[in-house]
C-alpha cells in the first residue's frame, strides 16, 4: 500500500462523502432557487438521509441515541452520567451490526463472483488446429463483461460481449445473455449476425429495458481456413497475419444490442468472411483493456496493444495473453481498475 494508493483511496471516500452530503442537504437546488440553508436545516436533513438507510429497529436505536447525546448536556446528576454511555453503546450496536450485515452481503457477492468466474470458459483452450486463451478480471466483485467459447460439430463460435454498466446489475445481465447464446446456438446454429440479431430480440423485449450490449461473435468452421465475423457496435478485434506480418483492425460496421429493434439492426450489422490460416491470430477485447489507465491518466490505447501483437503476434494464444496483461499490469501499476478488463485470444497452429 503506497502513499499515493492512499491518496486515492481517502479522495475517493471524501468524494462519496461530500456527494451523501450534498444529496442530502439538497444545496445545489435551494441555490438554485436563491435560498440559504440554515446549519440546522442541514443537520436535521443529513440526519433524515442517514437514518432512512437504517431498518425501523436501527433507526429508533440511532434517533435515540442521537437525542440521548443531546439531552446529556441538558441533564444533571445520574441522569446525565447514565445517558452517555448508553447513547454511545446504542450508536456502536448500530454500528456493529451494519458492519455484520455488510460482510454477510459481501459473503453473497464473493459467492457470485466465483459462480460467475465458474461460467467463463477455461484459461485455455485447444480445439482442433486452435488454442484459445483468455483473460477476465472485474473492476467490482463482479462484472458485465461475457466471453464464451461454444464448440459445435461443424465449428466453434467465440463470443466477447460488454453490457452496459458494472456490477451486480451488469453481472446478472451478463448471466442471461449467456444463457441465451446457448440456447440460440443449440437450437438453430445460426450464423454470427443471425445469433446476434436474435439476441437484440431477446434484449429489446423488456419495454422498460434501457440496457445496451456491445458484441462480436465469430466462428470458425471445421477445417476451414477462414472465420465468419460480425460486429455489433463492439471495439473492432485485431488480427494477425502471419503471411503479411502485419496486424489489421476488424471494424466491420455494426450497432450495438438494444440500440433499435431487428428489422432495423438487421441493415446496420454485416457479415464478413476473414481468411484465417497458419500462424495468424485474432484478439477480440473490451473497452476496459484500451481505456486502463495509469497513475498519471493515460490510457493504454489501441496503438499499445497493436504494437504488441504485431511483435509477439505469430505465438501461441496464451504466451499472446500473458504478454498483453503483464504489459497491462506494468502500465497500470498501483492505479485503481477503473472497468471490467477482459480479452481473448484464438491463434491457429
């Protein structure tokens, strides 16, 4: 733990505070308006806003308390020695068991984490001529970001997928449109804009639903020497030719999920077949991984990670994987994970 971690972590405490207070208090619009708030008028608020977070049981403790601390200075004798201990001891049960709640919570959320980590697919994977590896790592306990690999008897699918937002809502999300993919993909094998387009089904279906998905999917047929690739609205992959020794960006046009409804999405995704042979690599990522950031603000880039696989591009998925997130790691350094970071690799042999 640095000095400047330290920084950040108590800048990032105050700022929350400051924004509890200012919700609470309500400055921002009485000033709007051209009323002051009385010192009063924003205790009494902060207090309203604080207890409101409390069940009714901890609630009436906590106002106790609070009014027995008061009263202390306006008593007497016993009465006055026996209030401050008492009012004291309320606040700390309160205190306590808020905190006995929140690890039992954060028990839950570790238990989602490792059910979610469980979804993913394995660190490596080798399938016929391939080997695909990938890395997931969530800015929260969890996280939206969806990588998958679905193996069929005519091919195998890769999918890469961001949801909207971070996490337990992103996770939750994420889940289902796994789910989803299986389903999709078990029942009709469809190609990679008709999986995609039924999924925007799926998520457009909700009238109240307001989340978006970023998605690539490709799939390599058995024995083939080329993928089939569509982009919905997701950072474009990178790919490696080891024939040219050069690296291309995919950006294929594409809308996200959730944007429009099917009839439409349908003129704005395409499908593209990409020669795939010997040597060559592709890299699909998340936005986490480009938009990192280090200790000064900068981000890590697409030109970063580009220059990367260009150099160590024609090595297989994992050793590819393990040098995009030491690289990743030294860039970042004891700066805070900002989004969920996840990439893949899928390199033929």
């Amino acid at each position: 733990m640095t000095r400047q971690r330290l920084g950040r972590d108590f800048h990032a405490d105050s700022t929350r505070l400051i924004k509890l207070y200012k919700e609470a208090v309500g400055e921002e619009e009485l000033a709007e308006e051209g009323h002051k708030v009385g010192p009063h008028i924003k205790v009494m608020r902060l207090f309203n806003a604080l207890s409101k977070r409390l069940n009714p049981t901890r609630r009436l403790i906590f106002g106790g308390s609070v009014f027995g601390f008061i009263l202390h200075y306006f008593s007497t004798g016993f009465l006055a020695m026996a209030l401050l201990p008492l009012s004291f001891a309320g606040i700390l049960m309160v205190l306590l068991l808020e905190l006995l709640e929140k690890i039992d919570v954060k028990k839950e959320i570790d238990l989602a984490r490792e059910i979610q980590l469980s979804l993913l697919p394995p660190s490596e994977i080798k399938e016929d001529s391939m080997n695909i590896a990938s890395f997931a790592n969530t800015a929260k306990e969890v996280g939206g970001d969806y990588v998958d690999v679905i193996k069929t008897g005519d091919g195998t699918y890769v999918i890469i997928a961001d949801v909207s937002g971070k996490g337990l809502t992103a996770a939750l999300y994420m889940v289902r449109i796994q789910a989803m993919v299986h389903l999709i993909i078990n029942q009709s094998k469809s190609s990679p804009k008709e999986l995609l387009l039924e999924l925007n089904n799926h998520i457009k279906s909700g009238k109240r639903d307001k989340t978006f998905v970023t998605a690539c999917v490709a799939y390599f047929p058995n024995g083939k020497d080329h993928f089939v690739f569509t982009r919905a609205g997701h950072n474009a992959p990178i790919l490696f030719n080891k024939e040219k020794d050069t690296t291309l960006t995919l950006r294929t046009p594409g809308l996200a999920l959730g944007m429009t409804n099917s009839s439409q999405l349908e003129h704005y995704l395409k499908e593209t077949n990409i020669e795939f042979k010997a040597g060559d690599s592709l890299v699909l990522y998340t936005d986490g991984l480009t938009e990192a950031r280090d200790i000064s603000g900068r981000e890590y880039g697409i030109s970063r990670l580009q220059s990367l696989i260009d150099i160590y591009g024609e090595l297989d998925s994992k050793t590819l994987i393990g040098k995009i997130q030491t690289s990743l790691e030294t860039f970042i350094g004891e700066e805070r994970q900002i989004d969920d970071i996840t990439f893949t690799c899928i390199h033929k042999g």
